[in-house]
C-alpha cells in the first residue's frame, strides 16, 4: 500500500487514480483556481432560471445539505428538502434535521424499519457495507419524490471524485446520471431485486431503494446536478455556515477528525471501520486529506494521526453504544465480528489490537 505523496489517502482506495504519486482528488483541487467559478455561477442561475426556482435538495440534516439549502435559497430558489430516512438515526441528527425544516418545507421518507435492519445485515454480510440500504436510499429517494412531485431539478452536494478522488475524468461531471449512480452510488454490485426472497423481502418492500424507471425519468426530464461544481466546495465554510444557522456539532467517534460531518447515523462507525478494513483508510484519513490540500496541517501530523486512530472501532459513535447499534439490527456480536474478519483484507495489516487492525507501515 502506498499514499498519495501529497495527502495520506493510499492506492487501495477504490477507482483512485494516481499519477506520479499524487492521488486524483490533489490533481483535482490543484486545479481549482483555474476555474472561472464566476461564470459557473451564472450557469447555476440559469439552470435555476430554467426550472422556476424549483428544486429539491436531498439531506441528511448536516452541514452540507444546510448550506445548500441557505445558498440555494439566497439564490431566490423554491427548494424542497428531502430525507432519506437513515438506518440509525442519533439525537444530535434528529436535532440538525428539524432545525434545517426551520428554513425550506421538508419531507421525510422513512421505509419499512424491520426491512431495514434485514438489509443492514444482509449488506454487511453479502458485500461488507452495513449502510447500503442508506447509499442506496439517498439516490432513490429523492428521484421517487422528484417524479411524485413534479419538480425535475435536483441538487446534490460535491461531486466524491473531485473531492475525494477517482477515476481521471469523472471529476468535471456535473450531473449525477443513472450511469454514474451505478458505478458510484455506493451499491457495490448489489441490487436492490437480488436482495427479493431473502430473510423473508418481498419486491415491493425494495421499491424505495430502486429509481424510477427511466422512461419515468426521461419524460419528466429529472436531473440531478452537484452544487459544488458550479460554487467552489469548501467543508469548513459548509460547517461555518451551518453552525451559525443552528447546526449542532460533536466528535462522533476517535476515529474522526472533524466534529461537524457524519452526525446523524449511529452505523455510520461500523460503516467506517469495514472501509478501514477492506482498504486500509477510514474516516479520518479522508478527512484529514482535504485539510492537508486547504494547508490546515501538515502530512507529517496526518500521519501520526492516521497511525494512531484511523479505523479505531466504534464502540460509540455519536452517543450510541455498539451494542445498541447491533440490537436494533438483531445481530449477535459472534454473527457481526465474522463478517468483519471474512471482509478484512489482512495482506494490509500486521496484527489486531482492540478490534483495530494495525497496519502494516505503522506496526
């Protein structure tokens, strides 16, 4: 495993592109002030301009979906929030999402919670992602109320391949397509028909993780734009503007270098630490990485940071215990800590400590 000469994100991150050494995502923000953010402004007012003001903005109640909703708004748009219900929704995610209700009509979509937790333990144990029923939701649902509503217009926050990294290429895009959702989305290869007849799922408990059909899309021209490609993304100045406008903010986990992202899941750990796992990087190595392009800190410290808390278990995140996350899914900690070690790539690390694999460069 190697990382990124620039930040700390490593080679096994999945779909990363790296060119002499530097990660895709530091190309990316490389090439920001080349960018006229100007005229992409003005881009952004005449798609507004195109669509009556009208859209939606899909949210978790956090300091993204908060400042987009207040941007947007400045812009004079009529925004709908929508909310995927998560899978484990904590009291400070409670609190975010009814203080952002206080600025744009919001509407919640909470499916079926006994086929949730079944696909929370069927995403952990078939793929090693306890949230893909969330990453699945968080597309669907806000195309399903698009269709429902009559309002084609969506916007979601950053473009993951220009922030985070990816393949060379897909950091310009603007629009989030179907085509994107799919090598993107967070489905791992799972679809949401294939998971029909187990543990008792019927097809129509899966119609809020699937799009609508694609006629249904093309025939009321719904497209889905990220924001950040039209005004500059900046994580901090999101969080900034957020907690000025009643955003409540604290460190979810050991295993997080920021208090102000990832709030309002309680799995979002469980989540984290999988990807740790299977990668060798978690939440605080992504973190940390972008602060290291703003010039907030130094790779020399992320390092240390990494080497001594990147994919810390979560015996808490957010307040909520490990055992409370597990009882609400109806898993056995016996049943849970097979399916981590069957998705633990152990060429990566050199021993385990506290539930915490160490790797091998730190060992």
């Amino acid at each position: 495993m190697n990382r990124c000469t620039i930040c700390v994100m490593p080679d096994t991150r999945p779909d990363t592109a790296f060119v002499d050494g530097v990660c895709s995502a530091c190309l990316s923000y490389a090439k920001r002030p080349t960018i006229d953010w100007g005229a992409r402004k003005q881009e952004l007012i005449a798609l507004l301009d195109r669509h009556n003001g009208r859209c939606i903005v899909p949210s978790s109640g956090g300091k993204d979906s908060t400042w987009q909703v207040l941007t947007l708004l400045e812009l004079g748009a009529d925004v709908t929030i929508v909310t995927a219900s998560t899978c484990h929704l904590t009291p400070i995610g409670r609190a975010n999402i009814d203080n952002l209700a206080r600025f744009a009509r919001t509407i919640e979509v909470t499916p079926n919670r006994s086929v949730r937790a079944k696909l929370n333990r069927l995403g952990l144990e078939l793929v090693g992602d306890i949230s893909w029923p969330e990453h699945a939701s968080i597309f669907t649902t806000p195309f399903r109320i698009a269709a429902d509503l009559g309002i084609p217009l969506i916007f979601y926050g950053e473009n993951p391949q220009n922030q985070y990294g990816g393949p060379l290429g897909t950091e310009e895009s603007r629009q989030m397509t179907r085509r994107w959702t799919q090598e993107f989305g967070g489905f791992l290869g799972l679809r949401a028909s294939d998971l029909v007849g187990m543990e008792g799922i019927k097809a129509r408990d899966m119609a809020d993780y699937e799009l609508p059909p694609q006629r249904d899309i093309e025939l009321l021209e719904i497209e889905a734009h990220f924001l950040g490609q039209y005004i500059e993304w900046d994580s901090h100045r999101n969080a900034d503007v957020a907690v000025r406008n009643g955003m409540q903010t604290v460190s979810p986990s050991i295993a997080n270098w920021w208090s102000h992202e990832n709030l309002d899941n309680a799995q979002t750990g469980i989540h984290d630490h999988l990807k740790y796992r299977k990668y060798g990087f978690g939440r605080l190595a992504a973190q940390i990485s972008v602060d290291i392009r703003k010039g907030l800190t130094s790779r020399a410290r992320a390092l240390e940071q990494v080497a001594q808390w990147d994919g810390a278990f979560p015996y808490s995140y957010a307040g909520v215990s490990f055992k409370e996350m597990l009882n609400r899914i109806e898993m056995s900690e016996g049943r849970f800590f097979d399916a981590l070690n069957r998705f633990t790539n152990w060429d990566l690390f050199a021993r385990e400590e506290n539930s915490r694999p160490i790797l091998k460069e730190f060992a």
